[in-house]
C-alpha cells in the first residue's frame, strides 16, 4: 500500500473511530447500555457486590491495588508452576523467580516488558491464562481510571467515582472482548497462527538439517495486545513475525487498534463533561506531537543510515532498511513503530535498536513527554489531563485569578496532585538510569559502549516507567538486577501515578460547580490547546534534554550532521 494512502485510511478509520467508539464507550461507562447484561450480572454475583454501590477515591483506588497484587501473585504462580500445568506442549519448566517477578508485574502494569522469548519460555497455558487475560484485564483498569477521573470532573459535590469493579467488568465484556472477537477473525483469515497443535518439525532433506518452527494460539493474543496497547507478543519477534502479522492488511490494522481507544477516549471525555470542543483540544494536541514525532522519526528513517553514508555509499533509495520489517517497507514500519510509543503498546515490526540515532531519538522521547500523543489506553488520556491541571493553573496565574477547569477551581490539592502524577515519571527514570549506569551489573548488560549503550540502559527505563515494553535490544535485559529494578520501574509508573489521579478525581467529584465568568479562562480553544502543547515540550525537554544529550543526540553529532 502507498504510504499516502497509508495515511489517509488511517485517519479515516481513526475519525470513525473517534465519533462511534467514543459515544458507545461513554454510553457504556454510563451505564446506558446493557446488552451483554446476562454475562454481566454472574459476575457481580460471584464477587458478591452490588453494581449500584458506588465507592469514594479511597476504596476505588484500594479495590484496584488489591486486584492488581492478587493478579501479580497469580501470574507469578502460574509462571513459576507451568512445568506441572496443561497446555504445555512443549515441556517448558519454570520460569526463573526474577524474570517471573518482572513479567508478571509487566502484564499486570500493561507495561509488557519481556525479558524472555516467549515461544521458548512461557508455555500454552501461561500465553493464554496468564498473559493473555492480564492484557484484557490491564486495559480495563486504565480506561476504568480515565472514566474515574472524567466523573471527578463531571459531579457536583458528589462522595463518590463510580465502582472500580463494575467499571473492570463492563471495560473487559463490552469494549475489548468484542472487538478482539472480530479482529482476531480477520487475522487469523489473513494466515496468523490459532492452534493447540503445538510445534512442527520441518525436515530440509537437501542440507540434513531439521527445523522446529513453534506455534500456538498467536492472533487471540494478538489482537488484545494492539488493543490493550499492552504489546507483548506471542513470539519473541513480535509484530515483525509473520505468524503474528502475516500481511499489510495485519499491519494496517495493527496500528489502527493500537490508536482506537486512546483517540476515542478524547470524544467520550467530551461526551462526559457535556462539552465536545473540550475533548477536541486535547484530541488536537495529542495529534500535533503525535504528528511532529512521526515527521522526525521518518526523516531521519528515509534519509538513509548515517554510518553506511561514512562508509561511502552516498544513495539509500530504500532509507534505512537495518532493522526494518522488508514486507512494510520504512515509512510503514516507522509509523507502526512510533505508534507503538506514543502510547503504552511497545509492539514492534522492526528493531528499535537499529533505528538511526535521531529516529531512535524520536522513539525515546516520544515516551518522555508522558505518553499522551494519544498515550495508552485510559493512560494517556489521565496523564495529559494532570498536564491540563498544570496548564490551567498557569493560565491562571497569567490572567491573575483562580484557575478554572471543566467549572471546577483549581487549588493548591489539585495541583500538588497533578504536579506529583506528572513527575513521577521522569523522577524514576532518571533515578534507575542513574543506578544502572553506576554500577558493574548495569552497564555490563549493554551491548554497545559510548552514546548508544548509555541510550539502551536511558530508553529501558523509560520504557517501564512509562508502562510502555518495547526496547533497544542491545540490552541483555534478562539479569536479576534488570528484572528486579525493571519491575520496580513498572510498578512506580503504573501505581504512583494511579493513584493521585483517583485521589484528583475523588477532591475533584466533591467540589460543586463554578459559573463561568467574563474572566475566566476558556479550555476549549486553541489558546489553551498551545499552552497545554507548551507545557508538556517544556517538562519533557527540560526534565530529559540532559539525558538525551548524552545518548542519541551526541550519536547524531558524531557522525557530522543532525540529519542524514
């Protein structure tokens, strides 16, 4: 398909998107539909609970830690027990404790990260039961704090947020099931692999050799990992193995999942606040970054490797082919590629370790801005309203009253809380990076010395903290001291940022409503759009332009020119 074309249907499938999954998903989280009731109803009764109850910030954050720890045990059981389970064809033994601590924390965090293959290490049951089941799971509880926090907006001087258990259910049963259902027809029609048949011998009589090609129940998990933004793939290749993406339609369809919920969420925020242009500028600014690292990451990409260009061979007509998926070509893979960490997926088509410095420089920071261009699922839509708060409450100070958001003050608990949600993040990737780099245990597991191994270990940690799992594969990840570390990362990024959201939520519900005044500052322009946009690039650039100007930026500069 021409990239032009690419493009344009994209944006097609994302407009439809926007307008009809956005209205259904609030129709959903508002209780208006029920179609699915008598699949819904079972599960309340088996947690004893009454959908009608609602919780306050407290005991809907508390619901979700607990859910969260006994899920992390589970799949850490399952991990460590798969030697003596079903579903094991293959006879794979257990998981080691620190690699079974990691992943299970990655799939529980929608982070993802894999320290392992997963066709060599994790067994059937433990792909499907375990794995699987977290990226549905993990997907429903960031829509759930996005919808939690979209009510603390929308209530007037209300106790409560909704009921963390019901919003888990109804996220799982009527957004993600049955879109999975559907996608994963289509994939499996287009040649991705759904069996239990377990590996395949393929005998090559003309050399003597014998080849064990594994397979497995792959486009089920397939599908909710681009849905989910989750992105942990059956087999070890990811997006780039045919079993997984076996066509450009596959791969089309790919990276239009990993956009759908994140961009629809913008028009269910509007729908829920009673205001539309509310979500339409944060919509505009996700899509302006969005937009911006794409056109760096292609340029640098379709301008050709900067060291085959120092070893003489002036003309790249292809752009840098290292790493690239052949079948998509560069600018496909690129856009599937910077789709996949501009929000919490991490799925890959081709090797981010062979991007060029400034293509690998776009992937990087693409994450450090927070991920909300459009960010995860339910992620990246609370993570850019905490930069909305911060915003606000600039644009506050700038017309010399309190700030106003939604017709809500914005006072000094709110920010605090936004301001913590916000540096989280960059507060435990420069840390961890810091430890990492400092120790023997840290930089022995780069591949590459000098700039680039110093950007394995930065884009490592940006990645967990960020809930996002894709990597620089250079770094040999798989070390206690990486799993361990790593799985810290994850948990911060995910809880520590959960939580003051639902406590923001929670302040936010109680407060009553702010008639709009002749003075008060319009959210819903493109005045505000700019000052939020601004606001994000300032953070990101001055928490992270340090960092970056050790690795990818000072590997550009070497080789003589910015771009190629």
């Amino acid at each position: 398909m021409p990239y032009a074309l690419f493009l344009l249907a994209m944006l097609v499938v994302l407009a439809l998107c926007w307008r009809f999954l956005g209205a259904y998903m609030a129709a959903v989280y508002e209780g208006r539909t029920a179609w699915l009731a008598f699949l819904e109803r079972p599960v309340y009764r088996l947690l004893r609970l009454d959908p009608e109850v609602e919780q306050s910030w407290q005991r809907y954050a508390g619901a979700l830690v607990a859910y969260s720890a006994v899920a992390i045990a589970v799949v850490y059981g399952m991990q460590r027990l798969q030697g003596h389970l079903f579903l094991d064809p293959q006879h794979l033994g257990a998981v080691s404790p620190a690699l079974a601590f990691n992943t299970a924390v990655s799939f529980v965090t929608n982070t993802n990260w894999q320290n392992y293959a997963g066709e060599t290490t994790m067994s059937y049951l433990t792909q499907m039961g375990a794995l699987a089941v977290q990226n549905f799971a993990s997907a429903s509880v960031g829509i759930a704090v996005a919808v939690a926090l979209i009510r603390g907006f929308a209530r007037r001087s209300s106790p409560t947020i909704g009921n963390f258990w019901v919003d888990l259910v109804r996220g799982v049963l009527y957004i993600l099931l049955p879109i999975s259902l559907v996608a994963a027809v289509v994939f499996v029609g287009q040649g991705a692999l759904q069996t239990f048949a377990g590996p395949v011998s393929v005998h090559d009589a003309l050399n003597g050799v014998t080849q064990v090609i594994p397979r497995g129940p792959v486009a089920s998990q397939e599908v909710i990992k681009q849905l989910g933004t989750n992105g942990g793939g059956f087999f070890n290749a990811n997006g780039a193995d045919p079993f997984e993406n076996p066509t450009g339609l596959t791969n089309f369809l790919s990276a239009a999942l990993i956009l759908s919920i994140p961009v629809s969420l913008t028009y269910t925020f509007g729908k829920m606040v009673g205001n539309l242009r509310e979500g339409v500028a944060i919509l505009a600014v996700m899509a302006v970054l969005f937009g911006g690292w794409l056109a760096i990451a292609n340029t640098a990409e379709l301008g050709g490797n900067p060291a085959v260009a120092a070893a003489g061979i002036a003309h790249q007509g292809g752009g840098n082919m290292e790493g690239k998926e052949v079948r998509f070509g560069v600018a496909q893979s690129t856009f599937y590629d910077v789709a996949s960490t501009q929000t919490s997926t991490g799925s890959v088509d081709g090797a981010n370790d062979s991007y060029t410095p400034m293509g690998g420089f776009a992937l990087l920071t693409g994450m450090m801005l927070g991920e909300v261009s459009p960010g995860g699922v339910g992620s990246g839509l609370y993570t850019i309203l905490l930069f909305a708060i911060v915003a606000v409450f600039i644009g506050g100070l700038m017309v010399g009253r309190t700030p106003e958001y939604l017709g809500k003050k914005i006072q000094a608990r709110e920010v605090k809380l936004a301001a913590l949600g916000v540096l989280v993040m960059p507060i435990t990737v420069l840390v961890l990076s810091a430890i990492a780099v400092s120790l023997p245990a840290g930089r022995s597991a780069a591949l590459n010395g000098g700039p680039h191994g110093f950007s394995e270990i930065l884009y490592a940690f940006t990645s967990q903290a960020n809930n996002n799992g894709s990597a620089f594969a250079g770094l040999s990840g798989n070390t206690p001291f990486y799993n361990i570390l790593g799985g810290l990362a994850m948990l911060l990024g995910r809880f520590a940022i959960i939580v003051p959201t639902l406590a923001l939520a929670g302040t936010l519900a109680a407060k009553p409503a702010v008639a709009a005044s002749s003075g008060t500052f319009r959210t819903d322009t493109p005045l505000y759009a700019g000052l939020l946009l601004g606001v994000i690039l300032i953070v990101g650039a001055l928490t992270f332009f340090p960092a970056v100007s050790l690795g990818p930026i000072v590997e550009q500069l070497s080789h003589g020119r910015f771009f190629s």
